[in-house]
C-alpha cells in the first residue's frame, strides 16, 4: 500500500539520509524502507511511501551526529 506520511523531523534534510523503521504489531517483524529523491519533500517533511504493512513507524537520520 501507499501512504504518504509527514515527519517534522525529515523538514530540510535529504532522502539519501533518512531511513523509515516500521514494526508490524502482530509479529514483531521489523523492516527498513530507504528514499529515493522523489520520495522526499523537504520543505513539508512529507514523504511517499510503500509499506508492506501497516505499523508502528519511525524515522532514522543516518546523518544525525552521535552524541559523546
């Protein structure tokens, strides 16, 4: 299914760097989906996804600095 879903987060950051984490809430099973450019608008934030299922979902930054 497609949805599209906005994060304020994903606001001024590029698709290449942003990975979405959904947890299907009846197994446990985890999957990443990955951007592609035109998935991604960073002034909304707003992204165009596929998801296998329906779930839990939150964004990983693969940019984002780690803290010390």
């Amino acid at each position: 299914m497609e949805a599209k879903i906005a994060f304020e987060a994903a606001k001024d950051k590029k698709a290449e760097d942003l990975v979405i984490m959904l947890v299907n809430p009846e197994t446990s099973e985890i999957v990443f989906i990955t951007l592609g450019e035109d998935d991604l608008d960073p002034k909304t934030g707003e992204m165009k996804v596929k998801l296998p299922f329906l779930g839990a979902i939150t964004i990983l930054d693969k940019s984002a600095e780690a803290a010390e």
